[in-house]
C-alpha cells in the first residue's frame, strides 16, 4: 500500500515508517506504479492529519478526505493523474460536496467518490447530483420542524415512492447504490434500505442495514433498524422499517404502511424462515437476543457470551447507552440488560398513536405538496388495514376481534375480509 502524505506543501511518499524517502515533484502514473510495484509489501498506513492515498490492489488510489488539509495540492495531484482511477472516501459529506464542486467533472472521468450505504463507488457528476437533490429534501424536511418519528415518515413515504425494478439498470447490483436510486427509476430492497438509511442519516437521525438470509431460498432480503424515542408521541423502542414492502406498486402505495414501525419481534414472528446474516452488522443477532432466556444466560458459553456482547454493544450504540452489558460473571446484570433490550425490541405501536402521527404526517405532507390531498375517512382506513394485516400475519384471532372492537365502527364490523381472516387463523 502507498501512502502520500502532505507535508510543506510537497507530496511525500512513506515507507516502512521511514519519512522523506522520495519526493513527489512529478506525478505521472508510470511513477507512482513503479513505487507501487517496488514497495507494496513494505508500505503502511499513516493515521494523522496528512493527506494519505492508498494504491490498492485494484489498481487504484484511495484518498481518505479527512485526512487532506491543502485542497490546492490535492486538485493538483488528481488535475496530473489521468490513467489511475481515484477514489475519495466521502467521511464528510460536506468537505467532499465542496472540494468536488471545484472540479470540472469532464475533466475528472477517472475519479469516484465512496460514501455510507452504498454498494458502488459514484462518478463525480452522479455524486453532485446525487448530493444536490438529498441537500433539498435535507433543508425542506429540516424546516417543517418535525417531531423524530414524523421525520421518519416523511423519509419513509420519500423512499416508497420508488418502485421495485431489478432490471432498471443493465447491472442489477446498480440498484442497490443510492446515487442510482436518487437519479434513477427504480431499486431493489438494497437501494430502498440505502436511501432510508442515508436520507436519515443526513438528518441525524441513525438507522442502520440489516441483511437477512432465508432457510427455503436463496435471495436475500435487506430493510432497516434504528432506535425511536419520540417524546411527542409517547414511542421508544427498537424499530424495523422495510420500504420495499410498502413501496409503489400501485396506486395505493401511498397509504402502505404495513412495514413501518413494525418491531423486530413483529418481524421475526412474520417471517419465520428468515435469520439475520451476522456479517451485516459486525456478527450483531437481534433476532438471537430475542430467544435469548434467563436460563439460557445461566448456561451459556464463553464464545456465546461473546457472540451475545457484540449484539449488546451494536444496541448501546444505537440506542445512545453505556456499555451495561459485564462478563459472564455477573449473571444478574446480564439478565437485566438482555431482559430491558428484549422489551425494547418487543414494543408494539397502538393504533391510536399511529393515528395521530400518520394524520400529523398527512397534513404536512399535503402543504409541502408531497400529495394533493388526504382525509379523515382515509387516515382512518389506512390505520386499520395496517392493524387488520398485522394481527392477521400474527395469526392472532384474539387480537384482531379486540383490535376491530375497540376501533368502534360497524361499517369494519361487518368487513366480509375480517370474517375471512378469522377464519383462516382459527
């Protein structure tokens, strides 16, 4: 690995912890492959505040934008290396939009930007693009002044709007990108839970991927998790959230919210064939913790209990916490923090607080033109189907037949689909 590093103003290239051993006067291609061949066993990796990049194996240099403080010398450097692909680590979503924007994009052909969530590097022209439109949505949700959870939705009903296209670009895995989704027509479930997940982030918010492997198919399955504490509404808990589901098919997709606000245990009992692939989040298992039982604490294994802390370190990090999670040794305090993310990931939403936030979402969605218009009746008929579905996936007859009784109304009383759904739990 090569590591270029500023210092007065000159490039200076690293070996074997040793400084000043060449200095970059030229930079032509020819030279720095020429180093690279000489010297790739021997070359590590600077962690300071220098410019650094990296000539991968791939044939590339890799530049991390954290680590550069002259932009003039950067622009130099990229401005005479035309044969090798640059690819800028996108840390900084800001630094890298702004240094990007000094350059002619015609000109650069040979430079990508690598950023958070996507699963390919973006040419500088789609990365603009791409930046220029989530800057928009990022200032126009951040004006509304929304509670966590409405902005959530908001992104939620952003992201659905997309619809499933496999085949929308000649490499399927191009759906997945954000860039492509952003500037596209269509994604599959990578990209759906990308753009989530990186909208969010944008507007501090953290949400997270998690990729699931089933046991009756091959395909792979990705939608998103993240830790809600909306005061406004009364909701804290562990959420997943999986647009694809609910994204356009037709014409009512707007009103498809059947996958929002589910909790993991919801998700987990839905899908009994599915379990979380454990690289997807650093060998976290949610769904592993949620079978977790005291007794199973009392009996465990020191590798288990390993596997089991790197789920409870992901949640403290997620949820904001500290590390409350001890050794083996101390069984009670295992139990009660196992115990406390077990209801955490349990928490089911009641219809009348989605009803309130989902008519709160409406009535803004509809001044910023987002839609053309909502009603009570549809407010109203969207929270049912949603709770209707829901039980009914639980196979939960007893649920269901409270649920349609407390919503009070006789016209969903008489609901012929109702009697069917019974049916077939029963």
């Amino acid at each position: 690995m090569l590591v270029l590093s500023e210092k007065n103003n000159k490039l200076v290239v690293f070996f074997d912890g040793l400084e000043d051993c060449y200095i970059l006067d030229k930079y032509n291609e020819e030279y720095l492959n020429c180093l690279y061949a000489s010297y790739k066993e021997k070359i590590y990796d600077l962690n300071n505040s220098f410019l650094s990049c990296y000539v991968s194996e791939n044939d590339h240099i890799f530049i991390d934008i954290d680590t550069i403080d002259n932009f003039n010398l950067l622009k130099e450097f990229i401005d005479r290396i035309k044969n090798i692909d640059i690819v800028i680590k996108a840390s900084n979503t800001e630094k890298v939009f702004n240094f990007i924007s000094s350059l002619n994009e015609n000109e650069v052909s040979n430079v990508y930007i690598n950023y958070q969530f996507s699963s390919e590097n973006a040419s500088v022209k789609d990365y603009k693009n791409m930046i220029s439109k989530i800057n928009s949505l990022v200032h126009t949700i951040k004006s509304l002044n929304l509670s966590e959870l409405e902005t959530v939705m908001v992104v939620y009903d952003i992201v659905k709007a997309n619809e499933y296209k496999k085949k929308s670009f000649d490499d399927p895995s191009l759906t997945r990108a954000v860039h492509n989704v952003v500037l596209g027509d269509g994604c599959v479930c990578a990209g759906f839970s990308n753009y989530f997940n990186y909208l969010l982030n944008e507007l501090g918010i953290k949400s997270y991927p998690v990729i699931l492997d089933h046991n009756n198919r091959i395909t792979r399955h990705q939608r998103s998790i993240m830790y809600v504490n909306d005061k406004k509404y009364g909701v804290e808990g562990i959420y997943m959230f999986d647009p694809t589901y609910d994204c356009k098919k037709n014409n009512n997709y707007v009103n498809n919210y059947d996958y929002f606000l589910q909790s993991v245990s919801y998700f987990k009992k839905c899908f009994g064939d599915e379990y979380i692939d454990a690289g997807s989040l650093g060998n976290h298992d949610v769904y592993t913790l949620l079978d977790t039982s005291n007794k199973d604490l009392e009996d465990m294994e020191l590798i288990d209990y390993g596997n089991l802390n790197k789920t409870i370190s992901f949640l403290n990090k997620m949820c904001g916490k500290k590390n409350d999670y001890s050794s083996m040794f101390d069984l009670e305090k295992n139990k009660k923090c196992v115990n406390k993310y077990k209801r955490l990931l349990s928490r089911e939403v009641n219809f009348n607080k989605f009803m309130n936030l989902l008519f709160n979402v409406k009535q803004v969605e509809e001044e910023i033109g987002m839609i053309d218009g909502y009603s009570v009746d549809e407010v109203i008929n969207t929270v049912f189907r949603r709770y209707k579905n829901m039980y009914a996936r639980l196979k939960d007859a007893k649920k269901l037949l409270i649920f349609v009784l407390q919503f009070g109304s006789d016209d969903f009383l008489l609901d012929e689909e109702i009697d069917k759904k019974i049916k077939e739990i029963k």
